[in-house]
C-alpha cells in the first residue's frame, strides 16, 4: 500500500525571501509592520520565516501582463 505524503515546506529565512523578491530584507519588515502587502509569514520565537510556496505566490498575484499600465 502507497500513501501520499504532501511536499515538505521550505521555511525561507528573511533574508532568503528578500533575495527571491529582489528587496531588502528590511522592506519585509517594513511590510508586516505596516500590513502593506498581504504576504504569509511565521513566526517561531523571535525569527520570522516564509514559505517558499507563499513567496512564489506572492510573485506571480504581483505579476503585470505585456500592454498592461502599471500606473
């Protein structure tokens, strides 16, 4: 007998995220301190984490298409 398991999450530290998001990690404080963008996050003690599958939605709900005004 099989049994599925669900893919492991990868936590991303601050600065991980940051890189994936081409920011500074301290936008990503700013960010949740000022509730500007709708992006999950962990808190486990006093680090914080993102996940990975989190980051990449974030991404593609921010995404533009071509001929599209982003004004």
């Amino acid at each position: 007998m099989t049994t599925a398991t669900a893919e492991p999450k990868k936590l991303l530290t601050e600065s991980e995220a940051a890189q994936r998001l081409g920011i500074q990690a301290g936008t990503l404080t700013v960010w949740r301190s000022t509730k500007r963008y709708d992006l999950a996050f962990c808190k486990i003690g006093r680090a914080v984490r993102y996940d990975e599958r989190d980051i990449e939605a974030f991404i593609a709900s921010h995404r533009v298409p071509v001929g599209e005004s982003t004004e």
